[in-house]
C-alpha cells in the first residue's frame, strides 16, 4: 500500500514445493509496464513471472533458461488498458492452472530466446483455479522484481471492509426505521 510508483518487490521462496509469491499491483498504462527479476546478493534464483488481470485471467509469461538468468516482461511487450493486476513470482516449473489445464504454454520451449508469452495453453482462456507445483523441494531463495509503469493497490484488510460494511448497514438500517 502506498503512493507514487512501485519500483520492487522484494521476497522470498521458501523451501517448500507449493510456494508462489503474488502480489496485486496497480498498471496505469500496460504498453508502459516492465517486470524483472534479480537475484539480490549471493542467492541463485529460478523464476518465472505470470501476470493476471483483475478477473485472474492470464496475460503473460516469462520463464528463465538457467539456473541464473533473469526473467523478464519487458516495457512495450503488452497493450491493453490500466488497472488491477495480479503478479506472480514462480520457481522452476510451478505452473497456473485453470480447471482445463496450463494456462501458459510451457515455459522451457519459450524461454531460450526471452519471450513473453500470452495465455495460449489449454486452460488459457479461463481465470486461474490452482498451480501445478513440480513437487521438488528447492533451497529458500531470495529474489526481488523491478517494476516501472507500476502503482501500489490499495486493498483494504478484511477487518476494515467489514467494519465497512456494518457501518453501512447500520445507516440503512437506521433510515429504513425512519421510513
């Protein structure tokens, strides 16, 4: 939460094998958006990042050839309206699924020469339902994600939406007793 730009996201995967960061993010204007990942001081990262629109429908992919390259959706990639999206930080192999299935191709066959991919698997053309994990336990692994085109959302905590809420019925409550 905040305001003005989100430069980075900083986090980390954890050693177990369904462990997948994502986070909601705000995109102004996505032909200016860009991703990236780094790997911060000593620690090797495998990632890949999939980007979803507010209704959790697949945009893009980016996986990484190599136990040390960066993946990367890079400013320019994509055209489409500004919003909510959904960003997600994967480690080798862990997949979004829909109930049809991948909802990206698979990533290894695209990411020798860095492209983005869009949601052309065969559950490409429905909101994200679960992730394949490869079910092999990698080390923690420390990783961060540089941003531009990027604002932070502002999504209120449970807690305050339902207090929210009651508040809300309250007035209508009190007014419909008027009535």
């Amino acid at each position: 939460m905040g305001t003005g730009s989100l430069d980075a996201i900083t986090g980390r995967i954890e050693s177990t094998p369904d462990d997948v960061d994502m986070f909601a993010i705000k995109i102004p204007d996505l032909s200016l958006f860009s991703a990236t990942t780094v790997s911060p001081g000593t620690a090797v990262v495998d990632p890949s990042l999939f980007l979803f629109d507010s209704s959790e429908m697949g945009v893009a992919a980016n996986g990484d050839e190599g136990p040390t390259t960066q993946s990367t959706i890079p400013a320019g990639s994509l055209t489409g309206g500004g919003g909510m999206y959904y960003l997600a930080l994967s480690l080798w192999d862990d997949k979004p699924i829909s109930p049809s299935g991948e909802i990206f191709p698979d990533l290894f066959t695209f990411s020798s020469n860095g492209e983005v991919v869009g949601p052309s698997g065969p559950g490409g053309g429905q909101p994200i339902s679960d992730w394949y994990e490869d079910h092999f336990s990698e080390p923690d692994e420390a990783y961060e994600i540089l941003l531009t085109g990027v604002e932070p959302a502002i999504i209120p905590e449970p807690t305050a939406l339902t207090i929210w809420a009651l508040g809300l019925l309250a007035v209508g409550l009190y007014g419909w007793r008027r009535w």
